[in-house]
C-alpha cells in the first residue's frame, strides 16, 4: 500500500536519513544491527503506541496490539512497538496529543476526537449521512482523501494511516425511549465529532466522555443516554444494564475509519522497508477489524435483544429529517468559513455522489430484495 507524501514529506524532511541516530531524540530506541533471518537488514527500533480504549473493547485496543504483533514478525523482532491502552500513559481523547508532543511515536485513535485542532478531522473517521465503510475506504486510498486528510495532520507533525474500522455503527443507549424530535431536547448525551455538533443543534445537552467515563456517567444519571460503537462493544462495556433502549441507525458514523496516526519526525526516521511494513500492516489490520465487527456484531445483538431484554427501536422520521437538514447546514457553514475543510468536502462529496448513485441502483436493489427476505 502507498500513498503520495509530496505535501507533508516537504515538511518533515528527507525521509528515513536520520535513522541511526533515534535514540535520543524522542522517535524511539535504535541501534543498528544485521538481519535476523527475517529478510529484513535494518536497525533495532523500539516504538510506544497508545490507544484511546481499554484492553476489555478487544478490536478497537486491538487493532494497536495488532499492528504491533505483525510489525514485530514480518522484521524478524526488529522492529517492536509496546502498546498502552487508554489511561496508561495518556487519557483516552489526549492520543494526538501524545503524539505530537512525542510522548508516544503513534496512536490508534479517531479523527473525530481532535476536531477542535481541526474540524476537517472528522473526515477521518465519518460524518453524518456519509459513506459506508467501503465507500470510505475507497474515497480515502483510491479518491484522494487520505492525502488531504495527511495534509492537515502534517501541520500537526502526523503521517496516518487507516488501521481499523468499525463499519457501520448504532444510534445510542437511552434510559428513556425517545419518539419523536421534541423529546431529544434537553437530553444529555455522549457523542463525539459532528454528531455531537448536529445533535446539539437539534436540542440536545452534548459530552464527550472516554469510553472507561461513560457507564459511570449513565449509571448515576449525569448523562441520559449515549453512543458508542455497536454489539459488540457496547455489550462489553454493559451499557444494556442500564439504559435498555437501544436506537439504530447510527446515521452519524455510518461508516467509521480510524487511523495509526504517527509521529511524521519518527516515521521518516525509518528505514524504506519499514515504512512499507507498516504501511502494509495498517492495512491488513483495517481489513481484519472490519471482518471481525461484521462476524461479531450480529452475534452480540441477538444476545442484547433475546438474553439481556434491549428493546430496539428505529429513529423516527422527524428526528432522521431534521438530523439531514442540520448536517448538511453545518456541512455547507463549515465549507463557508473554512477553506482547507470546504477543500476535503469537495473531494468527499463528488465521491459520496458518484457512490450513491451506482450503489443506489444494483446495491439497494438487491439489499431491498434479499435482506427483507429473511
């Protein structure tokens, strides 16, 4: 896997030439030594990564433990990166800070979290009523996107790359049912990035809590309802025991990406080779989390549904209405008034227009057919 790094490669430097000399420098512990019988000849480099969850979510902490593992392996246990979970070095919403400030070399973490360095962040990870996961993707490494999106993070010292994926995501834990628009006002409710944004602007009290703050909150009533992930994740973190409303669709994150965002000064640091593996990693690794989510999470709501008692519900159409209506408000303000986040729009919505249309034909006719089936 390869991307242009004309942009932000300008900025940081010349690539990998410094790589002898990392140890002192904050980028990591090296030394050189030969090859390991692994076909890889290069240096010893020792990395800390930090993931903004806890070792319990075990896809979303696990995609850092992944990429580490794979890392480790395909340069023979030359190249090693210790993993943190949330908490541990960092708080779970302070990655790309430690990232930038060199505490950690890289991190697992949503774009959508640091959207107060950058609003254009959110591309990173969704927006409301964006793409699925595979148009994301797809916009991301063959439409341009992640080189827009590697253009801001170089402003912030950061190369990412895509190394996980939820897909599509839920609509939220309720104490209370919620029927129509008017009973979202005055809710306090977890939700991050421009959902939180749009969710706000519907009437709704927003907080944006790290994953270990969240149940506590909703268990002592200091917020009435939250999001997270899905099944999968949001049976782990036992949201079900105490709000057992659960809504869907999740039209916030539809299709959610996340980066291993980098320390670009670390990552130039590396060898050519290194920087292919990881590359490389990152990729494999999106590909298996994605696989996992789509394995588990029917698993997990049937659990939820037939053996903790979750009623389900659907987003009424007022609420799904007037939740487009702002979106696409704040979208067209935000391109209005900032250019560098109107630039990745652009790019995003020529893309979202031509997926649509062609999934809208043979896509949605064989899921309108097919999945009403069963």
């Amino acid at each position: 896997m390869t991307i242009k790094r004309r942009d932000f490669l300008r900025k940081a430097g010349t690539g990998a030439a410094g790589v002898a000399a990392l140890g002192a420098c904050g980028a990591g512990e090296t030394e050189s030594v030969g090859g390991s019988g692994s076909g890889i000849d290069g240096p010893r480099v020792n990395w800390r990564l930090a993931t903004s969850f806890p070792p319990s979510l075990d896809l979303l902490h696990g995609a850092g433990v992944r990429v580490a593992q794979r890392v480790e392996e395909l340069t023979g246990g030359n190249f090693t990166i210790r993993v943190y979970a949330a908490g541990e070095i960092v708080p779970p919403l302070q990655v790309m800070d430690a990232v930038m400030q060199g505490t950690v070399q890289c991190g697992v973490s949503p774009g959508y979290y640091y959207i107060g360095k950058n609003p254009a962040l959110a591309f990173d990870t969704a927006i409301p009523f964006g793409l699925d996961t595979r148009q994301q993707y797809s916009w991301m490494m063959h439409g341009g996107g992640l080189e827009l999106l590697n253009a801001i993070y170089a402003d912030f010292g950061i190369i990412s790359f895509p190394c996980n994926s939820t897909g599509g995501q839920m609509g939220g834990w309720f104490r209370e049912p919620v029927g129509s628009l008017s009973e979202l006002a005055g809710l306090r409710f977890r939700i991050p990035g421009i959902g939180g944004e749009i969710m706000s602007r519907l009437g709704v009290t927003v907080q944006n809590l790290g994953a270990p703050e969240i149940y506590p909150a909703l268990e002592r009533g200091a917020i009435d309802a939250t999001e997270w992930v899905g099944p999968h994740d949001d049976e782990k973190l036992g949201f079900y025991q105490v709000a057992r409303n659960y809504y869907y669709p999740g039209w916030w994150e539809p299709g959610v990406t996340m980066g291993l965002l980098i320390s670009l000064d670390a990552y130039n640091e590396l060898p050519p080779a290194y920087q292919e593996i990881l590359q490389a990693v990152c990729g494999e690794t999106f590909i298996d989390r994605l696989s996992a989510y789509d394995h588990a999470n029917p698993l997990a709501l049937r659990r939820l549904v037939n053996d903790h008692g979750v009623v389900l519900h659907q987003y009424s159409d007022d609420i799904m209405d007037a939740a487009w209506r702002e979106s696409n408000a704040y979208l067209e303000e935000q391109s209005s008034a900032d250019a560098t986040f109107r630039r990745v729009y652009e790019s995003y919505r020529s893309f979202r227009d031509a997926s649509w249309s062609y999934a809208r034909g043979n896509e949605l006719a064989y899921q309108l057919s097919a999945f009403n089936q069963v």
